[in-house]
C-alpha cells in the first residue's frame, strides 16, 4: 500500500514538473533588451537547379550562401585530372604507379615529378590578376544560384555570398608530417602521407608560409603564390557572374587532413602569416578591399582541449581559442579578421557536435579558470574581442524527426533546432549555415536537409525553416524568459520590417501550452494578429493564425515540437535608436530562454521546491 501511493506521489510530482502547477509555461519578451543581429542562414551552394532554388529560395528563404573556393585550372595544368589514378579516365586505372590510389609528391620541388610518363605543369601566378585569371577556371552550374541569390536580394531582405577554401593549389603546399589512415578501395592506402592528389583533390598537406623565394615560381614564395591565386579566384568570379563576395575564409578547418581537398595550419603562426598575406593583396584592389575574411573556421569538437589545443611537444595542434587568442595579440592580423566563423562538428568532422552549450559558452566567452589539464587560464572568448561570430558548417543528423525512436530524440530531425537555439541564444551566432541542402539527383541523407523524394517535408528541413523563414537578415535577438527550461525560446525583433518572430521548441515528451507576454503596443512597434507554424513526430509546417488578448498569446506546442509565431506590424521607430543590450556575454543569451524575469522564475522554483519535499515524503512512505 506504502508503494502504490509513493508511485500516486511520484506521478504528481512528474505532472507539477511538466505543468508547473498552472498547468503552462510562461513567457515573457523584453524587445528593449537586445543581442546580437542575425544576419541570416543558409547552406552551401550545390547547384544551380530549379529544384535546388525552389527549395533554398522560396521555402527555406535562405539569405546566405556558401561556396568552395579552391582554385581550379585549366589545361594542361588539370590534364589527366592534376596526373592523378582517377577512376572514370585519368592518367589510369586503379591503383596507380605506386600501387596507390593517389599520387604524392612533398611539396613545390617534386610536384612535377615525372608520374606514369607525364610531368604535371604549374601555373605560375603574378601580381597581374587579369593574367592569373586565364588560368582560372569557375563553376557555372554553382554560380546560377548564386546570381539568384544577388537577384532576390530585396524580397529575401539581403543575400550574402560567403566561400571558403578547401586547399590552396596544391603545388603551394608542403609535407605535414602526417599520413592518411584508414584507407580502402579507392581511397590512397593507409600510411599515404600528406599531401597527394586523388581523385582530382587537392588532400593535405600544408601552406608553405616560410617565404622562400622558389625557382620554380620564378623567384617568388609559395606564400606569393598562395596571394595572388586567391585575390584572382576572387575577382574572376566576381568579374564572370556578377555580384560581391560578402566574406571568405582561406581555409576550411584549419587543422583537420582528409582524402578531400583540404590542408592544415596546425600552429596559429602559420594562419595568421598566410591570413595577412591575403588581407594585404586584397587590400590592393579597390574590387576585392571590402571582401571580409573569416576565421578560423575550426570544429566546436567536444572538450576543453579542441578549444585550445591537443597535443604537446614539439607538435602541438593548435585549436579555436588559441587561434584567436593569437591574433588579438598581432595588431595586424586583428586588423585582418573580419568576425569568427567554427564548425558545429564534433572532433571527428562528421558527427554534429550536439545542442550541448558548453563549448558554445567557450567560444563566446572563453574561461577564468582553466577547463582542463594544460590549458591556461584567462583565455577570452570571441565576444571578448568585439568580433561577431557565424556558424558556417554542421550536418550528420539522422533524416527521421524522432532519432533514436527510444529516449531523448538528439540526432534526428528535431535536433536540428536546437542546436540552431543553443547557437544563437548560447553561442551569441549571427548566421546558421548547414552543409548541404540537397539536390535532385541525391536522396535524403544525414549531410543534408533533404532530398527528392521529401521536398520541403523533410524533418531537417522543417526544423531548419523553422528558423530561417520568418528570422530575416537584420532581425535583432531580443531578450525573453519562460518560467521552465524544457520549453525553449528565442524571439526576434526586425524593427525596419515590422516584424515579431519567435521559436518554441518543446524538449519533452508531452504537450505544453505557454502564455506569452508581447509587446503588443510599445515604442518598437505595434502588433496585432499572428501567422502560426507548428510541428513535430505527426505533421510539420501546420499553418494557423492567432490574435492576442490582453498583450498575450495562448500557444500550444506538441510533444518534441517547434511553433513559429510571426507577426508583421507598424515599427515605430528606426534602428538607429534601438535600444541595444550592453551586456555581450553568453550568461545573458542564456538567459533569452530561462531568467531574468523574477515572478516566473519564482514559480518554477517554488514549484521545485514543493517537489524535492514531496520526493522526500514518497522516500519516506516506501521504506
């Protein structure tokens, strides 16, 4: 009998949890406190498809877009795919001359080693970048979209066209003491050491930053080289398809080889030499001065130390923080970055790093004291330096809205979201990009949103338009609270449009209802009826409309679901005296989902308070 009215307790206790005891949650929005401005989401851009510009454009209204800027060449310099084994015709079949899948050279010397009866050329580039652009060749498949974009760039409130670099020419590069692992057909074989050529990609190794005058750049350093080529990748595609490249990066995770194009620069050193080498050549041509520059692009990972470094020694890899911590203290590399930019990877580049906010507190803030063995303290976040920060690349969620089917759902389709909420509310982010969005011809896979046979159904592409349809570029996170953290919340003010918009993401299993406090009438701007999306497990993107009463709104949000609410009203005043937060730390973002406002905190806390004395009589009873 004891038992059964312990259970009958502990089921109460589970209902005042979930309800709080009045059976909501409640919300408050504070539009005089604010955050930072969202300059939009977006993905990279994959083709220039119908298909692909309906589902970027017109559902997801995706304002950013990314593109590879690894330079590509015209013959004889990519004859025989850059002299590499190349399934599908090359210089022959699999393997190659060294029985590998790849061809390996160690740096500028030996690029054009003579490889299967044939010496790949280099194009040698110069300060002329009109010449080095005939040398050049660019994607137009890719770059139909972009021109969309740049076409649609009133109706989507901006489009912004931002690339990054997954490797330099690979003749620029050098051995970095590591070698590729894991190999199999048609990969390179495991021990191949970087850098190689496979499959036409550019795989490994690193910039040659030392300097050195090299005959076979006809006395110039890779360095110069690696300059030029990219100050002319840079105004040959501005010069072919129009429009201005809003920011780059010089290199795609900065530290992480792969078989794929790529490179590293595991010291911080070696990325700020080649980092003011580029900002300096850019600078020299009033087309390509006002293009940002990004950095570092590194993973989130998932401990301390792939936010400082791993490793030690004589080969240390250098991470995130360390990256920044040593450009503020080169006044001209400060000069050189534009704002931050990191992957939502774990340490492994594919898995997502999760809606965990720990490292995103990291990045923002940094750390008094230090978070692990090794790591020093004091260490400020990127806040700490006045840059913003974008999150440019994440994927590897499972394509069901509920993954796993059992327990809590953090890798499917519903996740997406809230790593989305725990990097702008948390991690202080101003843009959101996903690796892929997908393409006609691919199904529905854990790097993208979707595919052909979801369209627009799709639960990461729901999840995802959630955000990015109704939170246009230049919409200003606003400080909100709600009396239970299960229920996450973020809104967002865009004075110049007139619109309120706000996100619910329900993290449990039940359905809540939530009141919501809007500033229905302020000195902002003036609301009165609501478009309103919501989804989850049973139906996505269900379209409602609501009105407010008495300056609230009454929502229900389903077990593990989002609801967008938009309204579009009157702005009364302009942005250039918007009232801004003077608060930048991530404390403060965390507090747009769950402080702040006392009365309701109170609640929750009674509530709580009223529940650990229960658990205490139910322990009580059992025994």
């Amino acid at each position: 009998q004891g038992m059964k009215h312990a259970f009958i307790i502990l089921g109460c206790i589970q209902w005042m949890l979930i309800h709080q005891v009045t059976g909501q949650f409640n919300v408050v929005l504070n539009p005089l406190v604010r955050n930072q401005t969202i300059d939009g989401f977006g993905t990279f851009v994959a083709s220039g498809s119908n298909w692909f510009q309906n589902m970027f454009f017109d559902e997801l209204r995706a304002s950013i877009g990314r593109i590879d800027i690894t330079p590509q060449f015209i013959s004889p310099y990519k004859d025989l795919s850059y002299n590499s084994p190349w399934f599908g015709g090359g210089s022959s079949q699999l393997p190659g001359e060294d029985n590998n899948d790849a061809r390996t050279y160690t740096g500028p010397a030996d690029y054009s080693r003579m490889y299967n009866n044939y010496s790949a050329p280099i194009p040698v580039m110069t300060g002329d970048l009109d010449a080095n652009i005939k040398l050049l060749t660019f994607n137009d498949d890719q770059a139909q979209s972009v021109q969309a974009g740049f076409n649609r760039s009133k109706e989507l409130g901006d489009f912004k066209l931002y690339a990054s670099m997954w490797s330099p020419a690979p003749w620029v590069k050098i051995s970095s003491g590591n070698t590729y692992q894991n190999g199999q057909w048609p990969l390179p074989l495991t021990g191949t050491p970087w850098p190689f050529i496979w499959n036409g990609a550019f795989a490994g190794g690193k910039l040659d930053v030392s300097g050195t005058p090299l005959a076979v750049f006809n006395g110039t350093s890779s360095l110069d080289q690696f300059a030029w080529c990219t100050a002319s990748v840079l105004r040959g595609w501005q010069n072919k398809y129009g429009g201005k490249f809003y920011a780059i990066s010089i290199q795609n995770e900065v530290n992480f080889e792969e078989f794929y194009g790529s490179a590293t620069y595991p010291l911080s050193s070696q990325y700020i030499t080649a980092l003011k080498a580029v900002r300096t050549e850019l600078d020299k041509h009033d087309d390509l001065k006002g293009i940002l520059i990004a950095g570092p692009e590194d993973l989130l990972a998932g401990d301390p130390w792939g936010m400082w470094q791993y490793g030690g020694g004589e080969n240390p890899t250098h991470k995130n923080l360390q990256y920044l911590n040593a450009i503020s203290q080169d006044p001209e590399a400060m000069k050189a970055i534009g704002f931050t930019n990191i992957h939502g990877y774990a340490s492994n580049g594919v898995s997502s790093a999760g809606a965990v906010p720990q490292q995103w507190i990291w990045w923002a803030d940094g750390w008094t004291a230090s978070p692990g063995g090794g790591i020093p303290d004091n260490i400020g976040g990127f806040l700490s330096y006045g840059w913003k920060g974008w999150m440019t690349e994440t994927s590897g969620e499972d394509i069901a809205w509920l993954s796993p089917s059992t327990g809590y759902p953090g890798s499917g389709g519903f996740s997406v979201g809230l790593k989305i909420h725990q990097a702008i509310t948390v991690g202080h982010q101003s843009a959101y990009i996903y690796w892929q969005l997908g393409d006609v011809g691919s199904p529905s896979n854990t790097e993208a949103l979707t595919g052909p046979e979801h369209n627009a159904t799709a639960p990461k592409f729901v999840a995802f338009k959630h955000f990015s349809r109704y939170i246009r570029p230049n919409a200003v996170l606003i400080e909100s609270s709600v009396s239970n953290e299960t229920l996450l919340v973020s809104a967002y003010v865009h004075d110049a449009d007139g619109t309120l918009t706000i996100v619910l993401i329900n993290t449990l299993d039940a359905e809540v209802s939530a009141n919501i406090s809007v500033p229905l009438s302020s000195d902002v701007i003036t609301f009165s009826s609501f478009e309103v999306y919501t989804s989850n497990n049973n139906a996505t993107w269900v379209a409602s409309n609501t009105t407010a009463s008495n300056n609230q709104l009454s929502i229900v949000i389903p077990s593990y679901g989002y609801v967008t609410i938009y309204g579009v009203g009157i702005p009364v005043r302009s942005t250039s005296t918007s009232a801004q937060s003077t608060s930048t730390s991530s404390t403060q973002s965390t507090s747009t989902s769950s402080t702040h406002f006392a009365p309701d905190v109170m609640v929750a806390s009674v509530n709580r308070l009223i529940a650990s004395v229960l658990l205490i009589v139910v322990l009580v009873i059992a025994m």
